[in-house]
C-alpha cells in the first residue's frame, strides 16, 4: 500500500521500545494474540495521546533530485516515511497461476533519536505485507509485521538495496534483488533481474498527490523484471518452481496525502507487446478526482513518459463487496490512454484479495493480481499486473 504515513506512527510503537515485534497471518491460520501485548496496546493509547510526530520536522519532497543508482534504492532516512514495494504474475511448469506481494515500509518516529548511541533508542518503526494468490485454486492468503528498528529485527541500509523484517528480506546484490519472506504455512524465495531500466515516475521522480508544497513523494519503479524461485502454498509442503513478471516500487516522502483525500486507484500492468503502463488516480472525499494524478508508459525499450490526469480515462465495469469488511471496491475497469493508444479491459483474477492490517499500518485495502485483454498501438495484447484500492473500506485521507 503505497503509504500510511500517520496510521502508521500510531500504531505499535510503544511494544518495539522494548524489542518485541508484531506479526499477524491471515484469519484461517492466525494465532492467538498474547495478552502481554493487548496490555502494551493500551499503554500505547495512552502515549500517543501526548505523542506526535511533526512533519515540518522531516525533509519534504518539493524539487528535483539528482538521482544515483544503486544508492538510490537504499533507504533515504532524512524523509519520514519510505517504502519498497515488490509484486509479481508467475506461474509454474504445469501451467498454474499465482501472484505475490512483498513489502516493506519505513515510518520515522523520531528525527534524531534520544540516545543515538544506544542501538534500542528509536528511531523508526519497519512494517511488512505478505500475500500469495494461488490463481487456479481462487486462494489468497497475507501476513503482516511490525517492529521497531534494532539488533536482529528490521534494518534498511542507505547504500542500496538491502531492506529486511525478521527473516522477510529484499536485497540487492550486483543486478540480482533476491526476495525471501517465509511464514509457518506460505513461502516466497525468488530472483528478479530487471529488463528495463529504472523509470522515474511524474515530473522528473518527483510525484506530485495534490496542490500543496511538499504533498509529493520522490518516486520510481523497475517495471520489468524477469522473475524465477519457488513459491509454497498454505497446507502444502511443496515448493514449486515458478517463472514469471515482477514490478518494484520505491517512495520516498514525508507529507503526501490531505484530509479532503478518500483514497487511490493504483494499476501495474505489462502489456504482452513489451510495453508497462502504470496509472496513480487519488480520489477525494466529494467523489472528484485529484487533478495531480497521473501515469506513465514505459515503452520496450525502457524509455518512460509522463502521463497526465488529461491523458486517462477509466471506467468502472463491476463491483465487488467483502464479506470482511463491507467494503465496496471496482472490480472491472476499461482503461483508455488515447495519447499511447492503449484500450484495455481488467479485472481481477481472484474477486477476494482484500488485506485487513489491523496489527500494522491499520488500513483495510485491496490489492491482487489482475488480467485482460485489449489493443496497443492498434495490435491486440493481453496484459497482466497488479491493482491496489484504498479508501473502499474507510477513507484514509490526511495520513500522508
């Protein structure tokens, strides 16, 4: 979930100050909470009601960067909050269809800790969402994490790449970022090789989410990453080979989203013709679209260009209600780009890939592999990606 800036500073702060960590699986395998930390939760309540943390404090995203990779995909700590996001289309050698989600946020509590030379004085709080959707079989299954910074629980270095929860890590070695992230019940071990190029996202990398100064984030994907491992299933011992497409996301940033602001429609697409298209649209409260929304094609051979609000067209074909939450999320679009000649039609491949994080960034969203078919450049292409949509189940503006 492409942020969670102030949800997550209020949430599980207090229990890491003391070298504990959160984690939660999905309901059908999820065990019971300890009570030792439904007592640090209420303590928790109470801190944070004399507890805030003053965005002012923290270097915001209003010009162009000069850029460096690979230190760029590293961590940039003199922003609030980071995040470093994973999601992938594979299938196996049976024909079998799956997707996956890894990723890992970086919530700043404190600019400069209390005591810096104390590895336990904190400083940030690192979240983490798992999920695998088994296609064929209509499962979806996610896992959560939350800790505090500290020996032998979360780290993010600022060289480059090498971001890690527990025994969720994503790394960074050469041109080979290797995903790891192993649960009792479901497993990813995978290596992406990019195909393309970074591409910087909006003006430059940096990616405007509304009018106001500093209501930007520093933004840029790896859209093409040929992927190879083993994924394993809840209740199965098996790890199967799978091959496949995955995107990276990585955002930077310390004050983004406004009150007036419900939620974003996020779309991550490869097109079979070679080309990606990503699409950002950010809802407000009152039903209209945020103008500063925007997009961008990248063509075959890597090279990206900026789309505007003006240069996309979406509609809704179809809905899908949770029986989870009550939410009621899109769930079948046609896409239009005129200005790149892409007409699309999505929809998602399993109906239920909603997350409930109630025990980590608190916001309840839907983000799952998707599919379809249409024209680009007036040739007929099937596509494949990932669609997140937030805001269906309880808005979440002002928390950026």
């Amino acid at each position: 979930m492409r942020g969670a800036e102030s949800r997550i500073s209020s949430r599980l702060a207090l229990p890491f100050s003391f070298g504990l960590y959160a984690e939660r699986r999905t309901p059908a395998t999820r065990k019971r909470v300890p009570r030792r930390r439904t007592f640090f939760l209420l303590i928790l309540a109470i801190i944070l009601c004399v507890t805030s943390v003053n965005a002012a404090d923290w270097k915001q995203a209003t010009g162009e960067r000069t850029w460096s990779f690979p230190r760029d995909h590293g961590s940039h700590p003199e922003y609030r909050t980071e995040w470093w996001y994973f999601t992938g289309n594979l299938s196996d050698r049976g024909g079998n269809r799956y997707g996956y989600q890894l990723t890992f946020f970086r919530q700043g509590i404190e600019k400069t800790p209390k005591d810096p030379g104390n590895p336990w004085s904190i400083r940030d709080l690192y979240l983490a969402h798992f999920t695998i959707t088994d296609v064929t079989g209509k499962g979806f299954w996610f896992a959560e994490r939350i800790s505090r910074a500290g020996p032998g629980l979360a780290f993010s270095d600022t060289k480059g790449l090498d971001v890690w929860l527990l025994n969720w890590s994503a790394r960074m070695v050469k041109n080979v970022i290797r995903l790891s992230a192993r649960r009792e019940d479901m497993e990813i071990d995978l290596e992406l090789v990019p195909k393309k190029p970074p591409v910087l996202h909006g003006q430059k990398g940096l990616s405007k989410k509304g009018p106001g100064e500093g209501q930007s984030s520093y933004y840029y994907s790896f859209t093409d990453l040929a992927t190879t491992g083993t994924v394993r299933l809840p209740l199965s011992k098996q790890h199967v080979h799978v091959s496949g497409t995955s995107w990276f996301d990585q955002e930077f940033g310390s004050n983004q989203l406004s009150p007036d602001q419900a939620g974003w429609d996020w779309f991550s697409l490869h097109l079979s013709d070679g080309r990606d298209l990503m699409i950002y649209l950010l809802r407000k409260k009152d039903g209209a679209t945020e103008q500063a929304s925007s997009g961008t094609i990248v063509e075959r051979d890597g090279t990206g260009r900026h789309l505007r609000f003006s240069d996309i067209a979406i509609d809704i074909l179809g809905q899908w209600k949770s029986p989870k939450s009550s939410g009621t999320y899109p769930a079948r679009w046609r896409i239009r780009v005129p200005s790149a000649q892409i007409d699309l039609t999505l929809s998602p491949l399993v109906a239920d890939q909603e997350l409930i994080t109630g025990e980590s960034t608190g916001i309840t969203y839907w983000e799952g592999a998707a599919g379809g078919s249409g024209t680009s450049m007036g040739q007929n292409v099937t596509c494949e990606g990932y669609v997140e949509l937030t805001g269906y189940a309880g808005t979440i503006g002002g928390t950026f």
